[in-house]
C-alpha cells in the first residue's frame, strides 16, 4: 500500500511539473529521478530471484539513500540551478550526494537492464577519465574527477540529458494514457473490433493479434507492454485454433513490436528524437506514417499467407463479437484519439497532446461509468509510475553514456572509424549502422537504444554523407524499435515467451520472419526518401509505389508461397526484385521490376502442380 501511495504522488508531481511548474527543467528532472529510484529499488531486486513483495535489508538502504538525495538536491536546488558550472568549487557535501547517485543510476541500470548498458556506462565512465592516456584518434584532453562529476551530475549533459528529460515529460504523460486505456475498457474494445472484422478469416486469430496489437500499440507505444496485455488474450486464443505455441507468441511480438512506429502516439524514442533532432513531433508523425501503414502490411500480408500455407482456418461465428455490438459498446473511445490527433495538427507540444489526449479519456471514462470507479483510476496512476522504474533507469544510463561521448568528442571518432571501415560506400554503412543500433538495442528499452544510436551515429549518417536529419534518425529510430524482437536479447519475445510456454528464442526468430521487410524499410528511408512523404510529388508518389511494391514481393518470396508452395528459383527472383526496388536510379527499379514479374509467373506456373508440404494435423507444424 505505501508503494502504491508513493507511486501515485510520483505521478501526480510528474504530471503538475510537466503541465505546470515553471521549475528549472534541471530541477524537476532531478526530483524526478529520485522519486523512481527511490520505489526503483523497493520493486527490482538485486538479483532475478529476488522477490519483489519482499525488498532486503540492502534495497531498503538503497531506496533511502535515493531519498536523502531527493532532501538534498531539493534543499539546495536554487543554487545547484544557478552554480557556474567548472567555475563554482563543489563543496564536500556535492561530492558525497553526487557519487552517491551516480552509484544509485549504475546499480539502478544493472537492475533493470542488466549488465550490457552498465558495463557500457562503466567503460565510458573509465574512457573519459583516462582516455587522455590513449595514443592515436581515441585520445582525449584530460577530464579531472571534479570536470566528470561535475557535468555528469550537475548539468543536463549528464544523467539528467535529454533521455531522462523526455521520461519525466510527455513519455510519462502518454505512458498514463495507454494505462488508463486499457483499464477503461479500451484494450478490449480494440480487440473486439479486430475480432470483428478479421477474425473469421484463414489465419483469423492470428490476423485479430495484428490488427488489435497495431490499434493498442498506437496509443501504448512500447512493444512489451503491448505484447503482455493484447497477447494475453490473443496467444491462448491462436493456440486453442491450432497454432503452435512458438509461432502464436512470434505473431504477437511482430505486431506488437510496430506499435512503437504507429503514429499518432508511436513510442518514447520518438520524443527523444523530437527534443534531440529539433524537428517538431507532428513532423515526424507524418513522416511516420507510410512506413507503419507498410510495417503492418507485411506482416498481416505474411500472417495470411502463413496460415493458408498451414492451412489454419477462422474462428467459430459464436466466439466472434458483432461489429456493430462492439461498435456500440466502445465508440467513445474513439474520441481521445480524436482528442490527440486535433492537438497535434494544432502543434500544440507533446506534453499537451498527452494532456488534452488523457483529459478525453477521462471524460469518456466517466461518461462510461460501468467501468469506472475511482479505485481502478488511482491504480491505473500508480501502476504508470511503477511500470515506467525500469525505462527510468535505462534512460539515465543512457544520458551518463551520451553525456561522456560529447565530453570526449567520441561520437567524432565514431565517424571516423566508421568512415574508414566503409569509405564511400553508403550501403555499407548503413548495413553498419543498423547493426550497431540493433545491438545497442539488446536488453534495454528502445529509448535508451535510440538515444545512444542517435548520439553515435546520427552526426555521421546527418553530416559525413549529407542524410537529412529525419531520414538518418528515423532509419536509427526504426532500428532500436526492431531490437525488441531480434534475437539473442529480445525483450519483447521474452514477455511472449512466459505467456505461451515457449523458446523466447525461437519465438524471436519467427516474429522477424514475419517481419522480414521491416528490416529493409530503413533503407528505402534513405534511398527513396518520397516514402517519408519529403521531396516533391513525383518523388513521393515513385518512393511509395517502388516501397509498398518491394513490401508486397519480399513477404510472398519470405513465405514461399501464394495460393501452394512456389519453387526456390521464383522465390529468389521475387527476393532480388524487392532488393532491387528499394534501391535508387530509375533504371535499377525497372530491371528489378521485370525480375519480379518473372518471378511471378514462375510462381503462376507453380500453381498448376500438386501442392506438397510436410504438414501434419490441421497443417501446423510445431516448429513453425
């Protein structure tokens, strides 16, 4: 009960600082901080067996060192804001507070992202204080313990950087309102549509997944949340129909892995990019838009497929809701995404785009009252505050790592290596770039993956190769959301895994074969920038056509099969024909063009031959 309690005044300050307060943006980032890192250490243990309903002796220390820095930092919080930063002398008392709490960011980014971030902050950490030891390109000027301390803790280049900023603001305030959806009824009216109009459909749960996780996923924006409250019904759902346990949670974790990329909301990341990019969020909503309305193609595309290749049907009329009964009984919660999209147009700031989105469904939720009660409210307020410790955390060691990079010049010698690794060749460097983003994306939360990336990589893509700055961060965008699904350490397929009884693992592996082409629309971002909706109308009309055509050709040679199974050498022309398409020069597109339509006819003929597979009962194999 006192966690909840302190849960719900965590998020009742957060919200009054954010809409609110006219506070220093240092001060009520740093109140903030402290508040989740003080319940941070009472709801994660030390270790994975740790029970949470039971903190030690050592958590309970911990949560009260986070608080006595709350004390502090709030009790001179006029003159940490107003000091002269490596001019002004810490005193004792700044050195003690400030160590401690750079002691409290690493143990909170061990807990909660574990050891891949921490050990990264520690050897930034150990780079900026004797890097200057270094010969060659990686040496630095010297960093005094005093110089780090100082701009780690005490300004916003550290841990109070633009990640943990975002966190304390709109990423907080859209958090809510994917938690209050749900607890108003929302998740379910969204599944109850989806059931409604794909259900009966070959594929039909596996299609409802899709189509539920991409309505949940836009307002919730965070892949796992989604894949734990839409999977929840829809993975036991897939199973009873037949689906094996493996690719039920991979269907899941593809269509709740796009969510993060679904305007209007799409995840935190993208408010790092807004504040971190200087490009206003309803531009980057737009932008968005094409290339999420393609993610989901894909895999509904590959979804269908599937299952008629397996030969999955529909689900029984008498477990389908009415669309219009559903219609009936959640049409008010059309109104708060009315509510956000009105704002946005109106260029009003995210953080009021959350409000006026909130304000909505609060109202919608009363208007509702059967499922309404005050009890369920403040739960709901609470539960936002504890659900958000573990990005709390990543995000602040994430602005450690962003804050040493811009001390030492790091992210220019990034560029560098990066530039002699690859020279010209832009494809290369792309190809890199994605990887180290995917990478930096394993076992953390996407925001904390992107920011990274963002500070890494972003000035090379930008600067060295002339990429505009929304096409080279949404192409790192795009890579740090896919993260969450890609193996070894996709958290997302981690969260399925518990909720179908499945290799975490395996499930990973098929949510990105269903999602094969969302790893090749960051590139046609930077060679076919019209799919973006940037240049002019041929280009935009040439990009989209050549993009959602690359979309549609890769899925089907993906599945390796359209109405039976097509041979290797259509499905290998089709694979070169998608290539091709996203790829510039006119020419280029033309040749892959007439790959493809060969491609098609092999596969046209193959329709002619007896279809033959190695399906068992009901056409579900188990390792599908």
């Amino acid at each position: 009960m006192f966690l909840k309690l302190f849960a719900f005044g965590t998020a009742a300050y957060t919200v009054y600082a954010a809409t609110l307060s006219t506070w220093d943006v240092l001060a009520r980032t740093i109140i903030f901080l402290m508040l989740m890192l003080t319940m941070l250490f009472l709801l994660v243990g030390a270790r994975e067996n740790s029970n949470p309903l039971k903190p030690s002796v050592f958590d309970i220390i911990l949560s009260g060192l986070s608080l006595s820095c709350l004390i502090f930092f709030a009790w001179n919080m006029d003159e940490v804001a107003n000091r002269i930063t490596l001019f002004d002398p810490l005193p004792f008392s700044y050195w003690f507070f400030g160590y401690a709490l750079l002691f409290l960011a690493l143990e909170a980014a061990r807990r909660t992202v574990g050891l891949g971030l921490t050990g990264l902050v520690l050897l930034i950490m150990a780079y900026n204080l004797w890097g200057h030891h270094f010969d060659g390109p990686l040496r630095h000027g010297y960093i005094s313990f005093a110089h780090f301390l100082d701009i780690t803790v005490f300004t916003t280049d550290g841990i109070f950087g633009v990640p943990i900023q975002v966190t304390a603001t709109y990423a907080f305030l859209f958090v809510m309102f994917g938690t209050l959806l749900e607890r108003a009824g929302g998740g379910q009216f969204f599944f109850d549509i989806a059931a409604s109009l794909t259900g009966h459909r070959p594929g039909g749960p596996a299609k409802v997944a899709v189509f539920s996780s991409g309505l949940f996923g836009m307002v919730s924006g965070s892949p796992t949340a989604d894949v734990v409250t839409t999977g929840s019904v829809t993975i036991p759902v897939m199973r009873r129909l037949g689906y094996s346990p493996t690719l039920a949670a991979g269907v899941e974790v593809a269509a709740s892995t796009g969510g993060s990329i679904m305007p209007p909301v799409m995840g935190a990341a993208v408010f790092i990019m807004a504040e971190f990019t200087g490009i206003p969020y309803l531009s980057i909503v737009i932008a968005s838009i094409i290339p999420a309305i393609l993610y989901y193609t894909c895999v509904f595309l590959q979804v269908d497929l599937r299952s008629r290749k397996l030969g999955l049907l529909g689900m029984a009329a008498d477990e389908l809701p009415s669309f219009t009964h559903a219609l009936k009984g959640g049409w008010l919660f059309i109104f708060p995404l009315v509510a956000l999209t009105v704002a946005l147009v109106q260029h009003f700031t995210p953080t009021y785009v959350a409000l006026f989105g909130l304000a909505a469904l609060l109202v919608v939720w009363v208007v509702r009252w059967k499922t309404f009660s005050f009890a369920t409210l403040l739960d709901g307020i609470s539960q936002t505050a504890m659900s958000m410790v573990a990005v709390t955390g990543a995000c602040a060691a994430a602005g450690m790592v962003i804050g040493g990079i811009t001390m030492t010049g790091l992210a220019g010698k990034v560029s560098e290596l990066l530039i002699l690794i690859s020279g010209a060749n832009i494809l290369l460097t792309l190809i890199i770039s994605g990887g180290m983003t995917i990478l930096l994306g394993m076992g953390m939360p996407t925001p904390a993956a992107y920011a990274l990336a963002a500070a890494l990589l972003g000035p090379t893509l930008a600067g060295e190769y002339g990429f505009s700055l929304m096409q080279s961060h949404l192409f790192l965008l795009y890579f740090a959301v896919l993260s969450a699904m890609t193996p070894p350490v996709a958290v997302a397929a981690f969260a399925a895994a518990a909720i179908a009884d499945a290799n975490p693992i395996a499930i990973a592996v098929t949510a990105c074969k269903l999602a094969v082409a969302a790893f090749l629309l960051p590139f046609a971002f930077m060679f076919s920038p019209g799919v973006l909706l940037l240049g002019g109308a041929n280009g935009i009309i040439l990009g989209v056509g050549s993009t959602t055509l690359a979309v549609i050709v890769i899925s089907v040679a993906s599945e390796g099969f359209i109405r039976k199974p097509i041979r290797v050498t259509a499905r290998i022309l089709l694979l070169v024909s998608a290539l091709g398409l996203l790829a510039p020069g006119i020419k280029t597109m033309a040749v892959s063009l007439l790959l493809g339509i060969l491609g098609g006819y092999l596969a046209y003929l193959d329709h002619r031959v007896p279809a033959t597979g190695d399906q068992t009962n009901n056409g579900v194999r188990e390792d599908a």
